[in-house]
C-alpha cells in the first residue's frame, strides 16, 4: 500500500503508481477484468484504463469498492490508499499555464517533477533546468515566432518555475552530458550566452548537479543516432525508468526494460567518453573567453 514518502509528488505519475497497485491487488485476488467491472457495474475496459492510469481522476468510491473487493479491509490501510488517491486527483501546480502547455509537456512536467535522478544527452541546447531566463527567453522566441509578448513570458516563466525543483529540500540528482555545440550557438547574443555560461559554472557547484561536456575533439559518440534524450528513475519502487525523447510535433515516452537499458547504455557511454565532471568548469571558462 502506499505510505507518504512513497506517492512521487506528481498527481499523473502517483495515478501511475495507484493503477500498478491495483492491478497487484485484482491479479492477488485472482480476479479477471471482467469480474472487477462487474463489482463496479463498469466494463472490463474501465478497469484496464484505472490500471494504466488512463482516466484523468479516480473516483474515491470506485477506488474503495475494488479494494473491498480485493480483500482490503484494514481501516488504515483503506484510509491510506484513499488519501493516495486524494492527491492523484489533484492538479499539478503546472496545470496554471495549461494556455501555452501541450498536453505532451504537462506529461514531461509530471515526470520531471517525481524523479529522483534525471540523465539527460543535450544535443543543442542548454538543459531546460539549467537555462537563464534572458537564454530560455530568447530560445522561447525563436521557437515561437508568432507568439503574443504575453504568451512568451507565460512560457518564460514556466520554465524557471520548473526549475526550484533543483532547490527543494529532497532535489533530484540531474546529470547532464552537453554536446559542445550547446556552447557554441550564440543564443540571444554574447551578452546572454556569456551569462548562461557563468549560471552553468554556479550551477556545476550543486552537489545534486552533474554536468559533462562532449568536445568536437572526441569525434562522433553514441547519442548522435538518437539525438537529446532524458532518462528518468523514480523514488517509487512501483514505476520504472521511463526515456523521454522529445520531437517537433511530441513527445515519445519509453519503459520497456530493453529500451531503458539501451538508452542507460548510451549514458554510461557518453559520461565515460565526455570531458570529466571535474573539467567542466575550466572547459567553461575557456569558451567564456572565446565570446
């Protein structure tokens, strides 16, 4: 069952660990879907989408029949699931800036915000948690050339929203491996790239912050076939890793256990063949003064 510590912090993601949870609880009870829709009086089809957190809100009396009939009668433990359930109906505080959020971003938003690690290959730009706001600003514009002025500091302020994240008490570990090329594209100008790069070198001093260069020097790598990539671990026990690769049109979201350890595999290569953690700072420094 559920505990407090175990719930992610994100209501999509908690409805993901809730859906899993009641699968274990019907297949222990050995009941079919067809059996659990007929305690509900829903279809078989309901119940699959409950269990893979397809449905936008659990009903609290729906959650507790089929914990009655799965042969929950605990009262603490009832009142734990239930109360597990009272968050997972909850929005998530991204859920304000739904006017310039594709629902493909509020999904990635709800990983973001639950992981516990987060490994990330970024092939052309500086990583969204890692961004200034004049830089974040000035890539939002060229990525949304007919945008109000309104809308582009919506989305703006979104993206430093996201990252007090790296600030909290408990902050995910965030290891990144940067291709230079990130470093090289005058976003915004010299001024603001000559500031991104002095937030990266505060940012490097986070204990929770690992970042890697990959230099031209070292010829082609193994992420280039597949471009920017992130891997996310959870602190549930009940979720796997799950790769998220981004595109012009969506997003991609990936947990199978192959495909994880293909692209952990790609990680482990690139952290092993970019410039060492240790470096990155002088490697900073040595492009701040080429600007």
């Amino acid at each position: 069952m559920p505990g407090e510590t175990d719930w992610g912090g994100a209501p999509p993601v908690l409805r993901k660990i809730l859906g899993r949870q009641l699968e274990d609880l019907r297949k222990r009870a050995g009941l079919s879907f067809n059996q659990a829709g007929d305690a509900l009086g829903v279809s078989h089809s309901t119940i699959r989408r409950i269990e893979a957190a397809k449905v936008s809100r659990l009903r609290l009396s729906d959650v507790q029949r089929l914990l009655e009939t799965y042969g929950v009668r605990d009262p603490e433990e009832l009142h734990t699931f239930l109360q597990a359930v009272r968050e997972a109906n909850k929005q998530g505080w991204w859920h304000t800036y739904r006017d310039v959020l594709p629902d493909w971003v509020a999904a990635y938003l709800s990983l973001e915000q639950a992981a516990r690690q987060i490994r990330a290959y970024e092939a052309q730009f500086v990583h969204g948690l890692l961004q200034t706001e004049s830089y974040a600003r000035a890539l939002i514009v060229a990525e949304n050339p007919h945008a109000t002025p309104e809308a582009i500091e919506r989305r703006v302020a979104l993206r430093m929203r996201r990252q007090e994240l790296l600030h909290r008490e408990d902050p995910p570990r965030l290891w990144v491996v940067m291709d230079e090329t990130v470093l090289r594209w005058p976003v915004g100008g010299r001024e603001v790239m000559a500031r991104q790069i002095d937030h990266l070198r505060e940012m490097t001093a986070l204990p929770q912050v690992t970042l890697q260069i990959m230099r031209f020097a070292r010829g082609p790598h193994p992420a280039m076939p597949a471009g920017a990539f992130h891997l996310f671990r959870f602190r549930a026990p009940e979720l796997p890793d799950v790769v998220y690769l981004s595109s012009l049109i969506g997003a991609v979201y990936l947990d199978g256990r192959e495909d994880v350890m293909v692209y952990r595999e790609v990680l482990d290569r690139l952290g092993a063949q970019a410039a060492p953690d240790g470096r990155t700072a002088e490697l900073l420094d040595d492009v701040r003064k080429e600007l």
